[in-house]
C-alpha cells in the first residue's frame, strides 16, 4: 500500500471543552503520527498542535475528518507528492 508524508495543523479553540477528544483521536491514530509539536497558547485561549505524518490518504483523510468534525477545531494538512511503498 502507498503512503505520503505530510504535516496536519490543528487550532484548538476550546481546549477545555474538547481537548481530551482531540488527544484520543490522536492516539487512535498515532500509528501515522511520525511527530508531534503542541503549544498552549494560554494568553489567547488557545492550543496549537502540528504533527507530522506518514500514512495512506484514506488513513489521514479519516484522521483530519474526524478532528474537522470536532466543534471550535480547524485542521489542515499538507501532503507530498511522492508516493513511498511498504
């Protein structure tokens, strides 16, 4: 199966209120997760998380579908355009 690499940007408006649902979708999908950088902005209320990762696109498609779903989140991802091979 094909894999791309990429980098998902999470804004986490709320983090009170769906902190714990952002973190449990990322442990549910850490096996495509290769890093993760997470700031709490405290001054504004805020989260910010990058990560860094490698898997299929039906993987990381479902991944950022379920964290876009997430009421006060915004996810964007980036993926290359190279294919890798397992």
């Amino acid at each position: 199966m094909e894999s791309r690499i990429g980098v998902i940007g999470i804004v986490v408006d709320n983090p009170k209120e769906v902190g714990q649902r952002v973190n449990d979708y990322i442990r549910e999908y850490s096996h495509i997760i290769v890093g993760r950088m997470g700031i709490p902005y405290r001054e504004r209320g805020i989260s910010v998380i990058a990560l860094i990762v490698e898997g299929t696109t039906d993987d990381i498609g479902a991944f950022t579908g379920k964290l876009g779903n997430l009421k006060g989140v915004t996810v964007k991802s980036a993926l290359t355009p190279k294919k890798f091979c397992d």
